[in-house]
C-alpha cells in the first residue's frame, strides 16, 4: 500500500491523511486529522448526509460541552460542536445504508459514545498502529466483518436513497414510491424505520449538503437556491439554518467545510 496522502488546510491548521484507494465497501469514506496548533480548536459541524464516527486517537474531546472518546453522529444532528487541543482522529464516514448494517440501529440526529452502539477495542488498535495507512485498513476490515454480519436494508430503500443521493435531494417521493413499487405509506414507513429519517426529511439533508458546498466554492445564494430546488433565496437561508444553525453566509465560510477537498476529494458511493 502506498503511502498516505499528507496535505494541509491553512484555514482549519489540520493535517491531512487520506486512503489511497477509494474502500472496497461502497458507501464508506475515512480521513485522517492531526491539528497542527497547540491551540484549542472549536469547530461546529455541518451536517451531512451519512452517519459520521469520530474516532479519537488522543486526548479526549469536548463534544456539546461533555468530554467524550470516540463518538458517533447520526444524520443531521442537531448543533454538533468539537472542541481540543492536541488533536489526532480518524473520521469515518458511513452511507446511512452501510451504518444500518454496522452499527444495527439509527441514530437521526443524535450523538453517542462509540461504545454505545459498537462495543469495539478499535481505538486503542488504531492507536498502536504506525501509519495512516495501517489504520485505514484495519477499519476497512472491521466495517467489512460488521457489515456482512449485519442486516441490510431493504432494496427499494437503498434504491431511493440512491436517487436522492444522485439527483442532490429533488426528488418527489410519490415518484420515489412508484419506481420502488410501494406505495407512498409503506415507502415512509420502511425508510424511516431502517434510516431513521423520513424520506422528505432525508432528500431535505441532501439537497442541503449540495447546497452548502456550493455556496462554499464561492457560488452565490441567489444562484444556489435557483439551481438547487428551493422556492428562493429565504427558503434556502430558512433550510441552512435549519440544519447548521447559522445563516448561508456563515455555513460558507465555516471551517468544517474547508478541509472537504482535500479530506473528502473522490465522489462519495451512494450505495446502501
């Protein structure tokens, strides 16, 4: 295996490593980070559409004010802010189908210790571990083990995922139900069950993370909420908001969002 990427982010003071080959499982993405100060860093995270798992190589964080070691968050949650000094982590992120699988339950808008859903010891391997590299793998093999152990989701509701996921959240869910062949009710009911979000409320999540990273780039809200679905400019500001707690301009220019081209660079997988 090559070496791991190394890259840095002025703005965030992060070191970067990524694999260097997409997973072998679809649907799951990881980064490494190393802060690159010695002061304390407060990041407020924006929402995105797959249940992230923030694995903590050193000391512990303050998660929402409470000191945790690793933790997961699911979809969308709510006002998600990290705070440390002297960090190093892993972040791994999983399609909500691949995290229905690995972790056997949602987590919409809720954060939990890893231990709490994953009783692992793979923070204190990934911490024995000499590269980036080495942990890459190790994770790759863990969630592989999970995953074929664990209970897929339906396949109408993978498939409706998968187009939310490709058309950036404008779908109509009538339509949605009647490619799946269920009717609306049952496609409701069985996607929310198995993904813990309603399939309006997760095509909503979807289409905002387009949006974000599109205002991001330096795009315009005007353009943005014409391009993107939204009935205006307020209705994008009012959905921003909604789910990042901050106004557009502010979800622009956060921090978070300024290591995704280099942490988060290769086109996610939609499946599951």
């Amino acid at each position: 295996m090559r070496p791991a990427e190394w890259a840095r982010d002025g703005a965030a003071v992060w070191g970067i490593a990524v694999p260097p080959r997409p997973s072998r499982l679809p649907g799951v993405q990881m980064a490494g980070f190393v802060g690159d100060t010695v002061d304390l860093v407060d990041l407020r995270v924006v929402p995105y559409p797959a249940v992230t798992l923030f694995v903590n190589l050193r000391e512990r964080l303050l998660v929402n004010d409470v000191a945790r070691g690793s933790v997961v968050a699911g979809l969308a949650p709510q006002g998600m802010r990290v705070r440390g000094q002297d960090i190093e982590c892993m972040q791994i992120r999983l399609s909500p189908g691949v995290a229905h699988a690995v972790l056997g339950t949602d987590l919409s808008g809720e954060v939990v210790s890893l231990e709490d859903v994953w009783p692992t010891e793979l923070p204190d391997r990934l911490r024995a571990l000499g590269s980036w590299n080495d942990r890459f793998a190790l994770v790759e093999a863990s969630l592989g083990a999970r995953y074929e152990a664990g209970r897929t989701v339906d396949p109408e509701v993978a498939f409706a995922w998968q187009r939310m996921d490709a058309r950036h959240g404008q779908v109509r869910i009538e339509q949605l139900a009647d490619e799946t062949g269920w009717s609306r009710k049952r496609l409701w009911s069985r996607f929310r069950g198995q993904l813990g979000l309603s399939p309006k409320r997760a095509a909503q999540l979807v289409r905002f993370d387009h949006a974000v990273h599109r205002l991001a780039a330096g795009e315009s809200p005007a353009s943005v909420a014409a391009d993107s679905g939204y009935v205006d400019q307020s209705h994008l500001h009012h959905e921003v908001k909604a789910f990042a707690g901050v106004t557009p301009a502010a979800a622009a220019n956060a921090p978070w969002l300024a290591v995704d081209e280099v942490a988060w660079s290769r086109p996610h997988c939609a499946n599951g």
